[in-house]
C-alpha cells in the first residue's frame, strides 16, 4: 500500500531516509508460514549501527517527553550511560530494518498479519557506535482455531558478540503466497490511493 505523502514529515534519520516503508513493495519475497521451517536460524540481511539521532527519534516518536529520552545534553550529563536512554522496544526498529526483503523473518513484514503476543528483554543499554547483527530463529508453528502462528526469536548482539536483547515476535499470517495476494488488503489498494490520502 503506497505510503501517504503527508508522513513523509516525520523520516527525519538517514535510516529511515533509506527504507522502504511501503511493506506491500516485494512481498512476493517474504518468507511465508508454510515455508518456515522451526529451528531454521540465520543472520539478518543487514547490520544496524546504533546512533543518537536513531535513539532520539524512535522515543520522540514513542510520545517520550523524559529529558533523559530526548534531551542529548541533558542525558550526557545525567545518564548512567552518558548516552540517551532507548524506549524499551528500540529493538523493533532494529529488527524492521535489519531483516531486509527476502530471507527467514521477513514474514514479519507480511501485509494482512496480526500480532496476538510479543516478548522482548534488554539484557543491557545499546550504545551509541555499537553494530548490531541479528540472529534469527524460527521456534514454534502452529494452527489454532484455523489461524496460521508463527514466533520466532530475534537475537540481537553488537561487534563483540554481546547480547544486548532478545524479542519473541509472534504473528497471525495468512499461510501460503497465494492466501497473502488474494488478502482483502491487497486487493482494496484503490480506495487508498485517493487524493484524500496524499
């Protein structure tokens, strides 16, 4: 689905000045439910090197009015890290970013998908500098009164190997390619392409 030209105020990192927030682009890709494999594990397609402008803008974008979330020079003076401090689910901007287009994961991308349970733990602060790979594991698949799950960990560690945190993401997906392209979203595009919405 096209992305309405009026958010276009808010990309304001150099991050997001580069990804593609119109998830519906390369979905054809997106590893799907019936192609996931439990104890399938692999990198992400790309690394995330954390930044204060990243951190800044995610707790603005979380509603956070906190000095020690949005006030650089303040936290540089009163943060126990001497850093800004990350809204606690930071890591999903980390994971959206790193998991690419193709590949294990993606399927957390995938247009139509619901999210009935997540569970993310901080192990320690990222750090400004640090490079952050994913690790990814497909572990559990199911179906439940006729709903498609899937949960896989993300493990994200910086350039030392250190892990930094952990996130159980679970969705409801449709199972196969052919359930995504045949979606009600996918084929109601029209109605959003107005003008109303630019």
């Amino acid at each position: 689905m096209p992305v309405p030209n009026r958010l276009d105020r808010y990309v304001e990192t150099e991050k997001q000045r580069h990804f593609s927030r119109d998830f519906m682009t390369g979905w054809e890709e997106y590893e799907t439910w019936d192609e996931a494999a439990v104890g399938q594990s692999g990198l992400a397609q790309r690394t995330f090197e954390i930044t204060e402008e990243d951190i800044l803008d995610y707790n603005r974008a979380c509603g956070e009015t906190g000095p020690l979330m949005i006030d650089p020079v303040f936290a540089r003076e009163q943060s126990p890290t001497g850093e800004l401090l990350q809204h606690p689910i930071f890591v999903t901007t980390i994971a959206f970013y790193s998991l690419g287009e193709q590949g294990i994961g993606t399927w957390i991308r995938t247009p139509g998908a619901r999210n009935p349970q997540q569970r993310i733990e901080i192990i320690e602060p990222f750090r400004y500098g640090e490079v952050i790979s994913t690790t990814i594991t497909t572990v559990d698949k199911f179906t439940q009164r006729g709903k498609h799950y899937l949960q896989m960990l993300l493990d994200f560690r910086n350039e030392r190997s250190v892990l930094k945190a952990r996130w159980w993401c679970s969705l409801i997906l449709p199972a196969t390619r052919a359930d995504v392209a045949h979606r009600p979203l996918r084929t109601g595009l029209a109605r959003y392409e107005s003008r109303s919405y630019q």
